[in-house]
C-alpha cells in the first residue's frame, strides 16, 4: 500500500503537458503527456483537466499542483503572464477546481522544479538551493532555510533576465543583455548556426546535414561528446555566461549547492566543468569564503511534477 496521500502533479509547457501521480516519497506511479494547445486558453483547461480526470480512473488522488511557465501571484492561484501560452490575468486555480472539483494550487514551473530537486532530487541533502534550469531560455527557483523563495509578488528567481551585458542582446522579456539571452539552448544554437554560416564549424554542419537550420542543442551535445572542438567550445562559451551569472546570483544569496537542469544539463561535465571554472573564477570572496558545489539536477523531465505535487500536498 502506498504510504500518504497522493497527489497529482501538472508541468504546463508550450508545447507539451505532463502528468502524473507522485505519491509521498517523490516516486511518480504514473505519467501522462499530451500536446498544450498553448493558444487556447480554454483548450489548455481542458488538457489539464482531461490528465487529472483520467489519472484519477486509476488512482485515489487527493490534490493537484501545476506547474505553470510564467507569473504565479502570492496565493498560489492566478497566472498574471505567462510568455509562451494564453494566460493573462487568469484565476487557473478556481477554473480548474471548478472542472476537477479537488484542491488545486498553482506555482510557477521553474519554483516547482527546484522543490523537486530540493525535497527528492540533487538537493536533497541541503537547506539553501539555487537551482538553474538551461533550456530554451534560462529559468530558476530558489530554496532557502528549507523554504521555497518566491518573493513578495511571487515573482521571485527569475534569474535569466538578471542583466549580464549593458544594452546587449535583445531578450524575449523586452529587455538587452539578459543572461538567457547568452547563456540559454537558444543562445547556444544561435551562435553555432552563425559560425556554421559564416564556414568555421564544417564538422558540426556535416554532421547537421549541411543544413543550418539543423543544428540543435542536442546536435552540438552530440558532436561535443564526439571530441568536435567547435561543439565543445560552444557549450564552453555557454557555461562561462552561466558561471559568471551564477557567482553574481551568489553574492546575494549564499546557497549550499547549485543545481543544474533543463535539456542543455543533458552535456553533463561538457557544460557543467565550464560552469563550475566561471563561478569559481568569479565568485565575491574567492580563496576566503566556502564555495557552493555545482550539481546535475537529477529528477530530470519529472522535476516539475513531482515538485508540483508536492508543494499541492503541503
């Protein structure tokens, strides 16, 4: 018999959703995915709905937490914005009770995966946590005390758009030279697909077909791993951003142990050797103070739902 209460976790992305029950001990018994109509805001609700509902066929599921991409308020109950889907302003929390009729609480996606990480996963053995996830765009959640930081609005960690450079890159958020505009997946496939163009990464097109537009995060990983120097030059470059950001990130909140997630972690030493040597390199106090390990994340794809659950079960 499974011991605790189950509870289902929701991870929302923008182009796919999870599902699954997680029971006390961070294990998920099962898993669901679907597409996410990201531009339908009704059609996501259903989505969503459509997962619990067939999830609790099977299991006894005494609450839901979702992961959401984007602002979660204070209460834990209305997307105020979410980038890559249709939420503006929305109460997600009393649009899905009213459809599952079972306790719903809502946090933002990066939040719930550093929960994760922080009660089952990389963390599990630490109070403070910074947990840094590298995918698409750079995303995080914070853990300190044994408390998950959201800040006063519920804003808080959103640390790919701590500014790195003065009048920089343009980043998704509306601003220049966020950091997850250098130290992201798409940043790393930008600056691969530019050097592939301008003829100094023969061996990465190659291997891509001799087409730009195929080369992708996974590519590169795969021709780094393959000893291309290009490929393992590109995700050095990327772990230097994400070092020096990460020392600066520090400064302010000392934690025990940073946690390296997201699809890019998938390079493991490629990434995280260079991410280690940046923060190390730039760290305040260096050579006088403890320096933070810098872990692989270990939860993986399911660290926003189980940490999700969890959090609903709380």
């Amino acid at each position: 018999m499974t011991p605790g209460p189950l509870a289902c976790g929701i991870d929302v992305g923008g182009t796919k959703i999870a599902g699954g029950v997680v029971d006390a001990h961070g294990r998920v018994l099962e898993e669901l995915r679907v597409e996410s109509p990201a531009d339908d805001v009704e059609a996501i609700e259903d989505a969503i709905a459509g997962l619990v509902t067939d999830l609790a066929a099977r299991h006894d599921i005494a609450c839901v937490g979702v992961g959401a991409a984007g602002y979660v308020d204070s209460h834990r109950a209305r997307v105020l914005f979410a980038p890559n889907l249709a939420w503006r302003d929305l109460d997600l929390k009393a649009e899905l009770e009213a459809r599952v009729h079972l306790p719903v609480v809502v946090e933002n996606d990066a939040n719930a995966a550093a929960w994760g990480e922080f009660a089952f996963g990389a963390g599990k053995d630490v109070d403070d946590l910074l947990l840094v996830t590298v995918g698409t765009g750079v995303g995080g959640g914070i853990v300190l005390d044994g408390r998950l930081h959201r800040g006063a609005f519920g804003i808080a960690a959103e640390i790919g758009h701590l500014r790195v450079v003065r009048d920089g890159i343009p980043c998704g958020c509306g601003n220049l030279g966020c950091l997850e505009a250098y130290g992201s997946g798409t940043a790393l496939v930008r600056e691969a697909r530019a050097a592939a163009q301008g003829g100094s990464a023969r061996d990465l097109l190659d291997r891509a077909g001799g087409d730009v537009a195929a080369i992708t995060g996974p590519l590169i990983t795969e021709a780094a791993r393959a000893g291309d120097g290009f490929a393992i030059e590109q995700l050095t470059a990327l772990g230097t951003w994400l070092g020096e950001g990460i020392a600066s990130l520090a400064a302010v909140l000392d934690p025990a142990m940073v946690a390296i997630g997201g699809g890019v972690s998938e390079a493991g030493d490629l990434l995280l050797d260079p991410i280690r040597t940046a923060f190390g390199r730039q760290l305040t106090g260096r050579g006088h103070r403890p320096v933070a390990e810098v872990r692989q994340a270990e939860l993986g794809t399911t660290a926003g739902l189980i940490g999700a659950a969890d959090l609903a079960r709380a």
